[in-house]
C-alpha cells in the first residue's frame, strides 16, 4: 500500500513563536505533505488538552494574531510552494477583522483555513469567502443531506473529515458511517479528503489509508516534542506504509 | 406600538445581528434538530399545557409577589416589591427553563441529559429533574465555583448526577460551557445539551426566554392585583440572562415599563476584575453566539470576577445585547461591596434571604429608590434564595465565626475518623 500523506498541525506561539516556527520546518523537512498551522485562542473548544494546553500558554505569553501573520510570511517565503493552511476560532478572526484577516493570508499565498465554528451560510463566512479565501469544512458522519450540499457549493480544495465524535487527541476510532460520506463527497467534489481526530500511530495511517487521500495528525506530534521524541514520531508516521 | 416579543417570535435565531448558531458542524445537526422539535411544540397547546402543569406540580408555581413595605419606608422614595422565584422547588428561576428543556428532550427521545452550572443553581435543577424523569445526568462546573457553591455540588451528586469539575481556563462558567460544548461534540446523536441561560446557538436563546416568560406574566398578573397597575421598573440581574428575559419578556412592549439589567460590577473596573459586558460593549462570537463578549483586544475571552457564581461569565445573551441596541433594556452594575452592604439590609428589614446572583438586583434598587418619588413602583426579580451561598457569605459577613465553627468541624471529622 503506499504511504498515506500527512497533514501536520501545530499552535502557532508554543512553546515560543521562534520555536513553533523552526517545528513548522521540521515538519515539511520531514515530508509532511500540509501544514496545519493554528493561530492560539484562549478558548478552543474543538480541542482536547493537549491542543487546547498549548493554545492558553501561547495566549499567555501574548502571541497575537498580527505576529502569527508574520510567522507565516516569513515560513511561505522558504517554502514557496508547501501547502498551508491556518487553522483558527471565529472569534480571533472576526476581532482581527474579517477583511483584513483575509486579505493578509491571501497577500501572504495561504488560501485555505480551517475555522470549525463558523457555518458558511453565516454573515461572517460570507465576508470571508468574498475576498476568495475558502474555507475547509470540518464535518462528521451524522452531517444531514441538506447541510452538505451548503459545503459542496463551497467547493473547498480540501475536506477534514473527522475519525469519528471526538475533540482533537483522544483514542482514535473510526465512525462505521463515515464511509458514506466519503464516497458522498467522491462524487460531488474533486478536493482531497483529509481524516483526522485521535490519529497518533501508523496504524491508525494504515487504518484511514483506503478511505483518505490523507491523514491529519495534531495532537500526537505536539505531545512528541513536548517529550524531545519529535524526530522519531514525525519518521513513523511519515513513513506509515 | 412596539413588537418586540413578535420580532422574538419570528426569529430564525438571529436578534439583529445578534445570535446565530456558531457551533461545530458536527454539533450543528443536534442544535437543528433541537430547533424544529422546539418550533413544533411551541405551535402545540398540549405542549404548553403539560408544561403549565408541571410549573404547578413540580415547582409550586405561581411564586409569591411582595411587597417590601419596610424596606420601602426605610429607603424613603418609591415602593418595591419582589418577584419571589426563591420560592421555587430547588431555589431558583433555574427550574422553569430546566422543565421546558426535560420536557423537549423527551418528546426527542434523549435520554442523556448534559448541562453547565455557575452557581449550582441550574445544575442542582437539572440534576433533580434527570432523577424525577430517570435520566442519565452529567454536569460541568468550573472548579473555582465547585468549590465555592460545594452544598449545591453535594445535592447534585446525591441526587444521583456526575459532577465533573472543570480545571481548565480560569475554572468558572465559561470554561463549563465549553466543556460541556466538547461532551456534546463527542455525543451529538443522543445527548441533550440543557443550557442554562438565555446564550448558546440557536435555539437556546429564544427557547429559554420562551420557558422563562412565565415569570413576568405573572408578575403582570400579581402586579394588577396588588398594586392596581403595571410596575413602573423591573430590575434583575444578568448573568446570561435566563431571570432577567424571564421578567422583561411580557413588558417588552409596554414603553412605559422600565427594564433594567443589573451586572457584576466585581470589585473593579479593570479587565478580569467585573463582569460588567455593558460597561465596554465588545461584539464577539463564541460558544455558539454573537453578542457582546469581556475580551482583548486580540479576540481572547477575558477573564471575569465577581462574588457571584452564577453572574461571573463573559458573554450575555443575544436577545439583551438586541434590547440593549435598542434602548428597551437599560443596564447598570452593582459591585461585590455594594451586595455584600445590601445583606445588611435586606435580611434584616423584610426577612428574605436572596441569592448573591439576585442581590445584585437588591444593590441596584436600594440606590435607585431613594431617587423615586412614592407613587413609583418597582419590582425586584429575587432569581433564588440564598441558603447556597452559606459559606462564602459567612466567610464575609461573619469571618470569626466562619473560621470557629470551620475547625470545631475539622476537629469533631479527624477525632471520629
């Protein structure tokens, strides 16, 4: 079977924005085929302890958005061509201001973000699509028909598909149902399917790799450099075959 | 003529800009779901009938009106009265949104029930209800409030509740929302989310209010009785805002009714030191909702303080930043120093025992009477009573006797241990 491709994440500002940066490289150094590079809020409610541990130390040291923009210019100008795409809360972004915001990671060469608590058909998301950022939707397998077709008018370049009902880092299982939505999104869209949440071993690789163009891993990589083992975890799973 | 409580009525979920359902997708189809089952009953006199009787049955519905003659007297200007949800079954107005919720959930065939908590008053409502209609029952608490509202988390375990005590963030009601927001994320196909309050996505907001506007219907009703007219104020204080809209909603448009929200004032005006969202107006968009939220100038939550659990949150409810904006709903804030001076008072003078989240409504009405003339009539809605608040009321008004009776206990514990 061939090696599954990685997308990478990381909070942007822990443990120091210096530091992320450098692991950002060590990623795409590593293979990681996209980075998934979050902009710390105080309050992540997506993310489990790890994730969201890291958000409040990168708060509290007073990472703001204005120098995540200049992490990821200063990233996008030695990895011209690696896919990136900036994960965030509605909150960081609609106080930054949605135009600005947007226009910045446009001006920058990011095109995709990642905000799992704004619904495209609300006021904001609008803003933000107007200017042609897209949007990744993140969705589940109990995603009802009608909602869908509101993503599938989006025509994202990617979908994040998560494993099963779970915040980021908890044991991995994968939802019987999830497989429908994939053959779903097959038919109706070209863009890449992307499966993540509680992804931590090549196993867990190995076990999205027939339904996944590619696996999402977070918490597990944030949890290795924490314990200096990031070199070894990143050849693990890059080489997940 | 006004048409406020219609443009409620209409809404989709959104007040203005105001509201809106800024929930994981994943989440999105248990909000949705909840919403239609909730618009369908809402059409459904049989739903509200079963609703009205259980308001009589379970929580000894109507609650008092009274009026504080002493008090009134003493304070030299107009009459006040109090709106006595306090006398509800486990203490609070918590309990009316808390059967509206149960009963909806179980039309939708639920039956794991989740639910945040500030002072323990809701959670200590929806943990009574879950044993009386045998449903598995999980609550979220920031630790801090765990702690300082600990007789509430004793009765929730005993009535047979998981109380899980929230030690991320700053360990208040935020971080038990967004607790409670993961638990939903990890079991959005059979589990109820029971928001305390009138914030949330759509169709908490307008859901809650609904369940909650008995309150001032039937302040209108005991008001007409009682003093022969409408009052000319109602105040209440505004955590997210479940008692305040319960009080204003029947006088949304009546102009000549004055609906004032009170919030923690804390003990100052610096950030994290209130929770006063009227004070710095900040729109954000979190735990579901747009509104107006206590945070930096980079979009993170701030924190917030005040002697009160259950008023101690950043955000308020999509509905009051929607009056706010349009001048039905006025907001002041009342400071831990002034609820703590209002004890002295209240107790004393007409022998009610308000909760600290309700003492805040009592602070602000012992400044503004004084400024009325007599013929004015003001209704004080008193959300809960106090005895939850033993412990860190003794520790302020009594702190000597607090600290005796505290090792006396400790000492009488390790000699039978």
């Amino acid at each position: 079977m061939p090696k599954l491709p990685l997308m990478g994440h990381l909070v942007l500002g822990y443990p120091t924005l210096a530091n992320s940066l450098a692991t950002a490289r060590q990623y795409a150094d590593a293979g990681v085929a996209i980075l998934e590079l979050q902009i710390p809020f105080s309050d992540p409610s997506a993310d489990g302890f790890v994730i969201s541990t890291a958000n409040h130390k990168a708060v509290a040291q007073g990472t703001t958005v204005a120098q995540c923009m200049e992490a990821l210019a200063d990233l996008r100008r030695t990895y011209p061509a690696l896919p990136v795409i900036v994960m965030t809360y509605t909150n960081k972004v609609y106080r930054y201001g949605i135009e600005a915001f947007a226009r910045q990671l446009l001006d920058i060469g990011i095109t995709d973000v990642i905000i799992p608590d704004l619904p495209p058909d609300s006021l904001q998301a609008q803003a933000l699509l107007s200017t042609g950022l897209r949007l990744v939707p993140v969705l589940a397998a109990n995603i009802p028909e009608e909602r869908l077709n509101h993503y599938l008018a989006l025509q994202p370049a990617y979908w994040y598909l998560m494993a099963d009902f779970k915040i980021t880092g908890q044991d991995f299982t994968l939802n019987p149902h999830l497989i429908q939505l994939v053959q779903k999104l097959k038919n109706y869209s070209d863009a890449r399917i992307g499966i993540g949440f509680g992804i931590s071993t090549a196993e867990h690789l190995k076990a999205i790799g027939e339904i996944a163009d590619f696996g999402i891993i977070g918490s597990a990589l944030i949890t290795a450099q924490e314990q200096g083992d990031l070199s070894r975890k990143l050849a693990e799973l890059v080489e997940n075959a | 003529m006004p048409d406020f409580k219609e443009q409620i009525a209409r809404s989709e979920g959104y007040f203005g800009e105001y509201g809106g359902a800024y929930v994981p997708e994943a989440i999105r189809a248990n909000t949705d779901a909840l919403a239609v089952a909730f618009e369908t009953l809402k059409e459904d006199p049989g739903f509200w009938a079963e609703l009205q009787q259980a308001y009589r049955e379970v929580s000894g519905r109507p609650t008092a009106f009274t009026p504080l003659r002493r008090l009134s007297t003493q304070l030299g200007g107009a009459q006040l009265y109090a709106k006595n949800e306090g006398l509800n079954h486990t203490g609070a107005h918590k309990i009316n949104h808390v059967l509206g919720q149960v009963l909806v959930a179980r039309h939708m065939g639920r039956r794991r029930i989740i639910a945040e908590t500030g002072a323990g008053q809701h959670g200590l409502a929806t943990a009574t209800l879950c044993a009386r209609y045998g449903l598995e029952c999980v609550i979220y608490m920031g630790y801090k409030d765990y702690l300082r509202q600990r007789p509430n988390v004793f009765w929730m375990e005993m009535l047979g509740a998981t109380v899980i005590p929230v030690k991320e963030g700053q360990q208040t009601l935020n971080d038990a929302v967004v607790a409670a927001m993961k638990d939903l994320l990890t079991h959005p196909l059979d589990t109820h989310y029971l928001i305390g309050t009138v914030v949330g996505p759509h169709p908490y907001p307008k859901m809650n209010t609904y369940f909650q506007k008995i309150i001032g219907e039937e302040v209108r009703t005991q008001s007409l009785a009682t003093i022969g007219q409408l009052p000319d104020y109602v105040l209440a204080c505004v955590g997210g805002g479940s008692n305040a809209m319960g009080a204003f909603y029947d006088f949304l448009d009546e102009p000549a009714v004055k609906l004032v929200g009170v919030e923690a004032g804390g003990h100052g005006t610096a950030p994290g030191e209130h929770a006063a969202r009227f004070t710095s107006l900040q729109k954000g968009i979190f735990e579901g909702y747009f509104s107006y939220f206590l945070q930096d100038d980079d979009g993170n939550i701030a924190p917030t303080a005040s002697i009160s659990a259950g008023l101690d949150y950043c955000g308020v409810s999509p509905v009051l930043a929607w009056l706010h904006d349009q001048g039905r709903v006025q907001f002041a804030a009342a400071t831990d120093a002034q609820v703590l001076d209002a004890y002295r008072t209240v107790l004393r003078t007409e022998g009610l025992v308000p909760a600290m989240e309700s003492m805040h409504a009592f602070a602000h009405a012992l400044a503004l009477a004084p400024t009325l003339s007599p013929d004015t009539h003001v209704v004080i809605n008193m959300s809960g009573r106090g005895e939850k608040d033993l412990f860190i009321a003794m520790e302020h008004l009594q702190p000597a006797q607090m600290t005796e009776f505290m090792q006396l206990k400790l000492t009488s514990l390790t000699t039978h241990a």
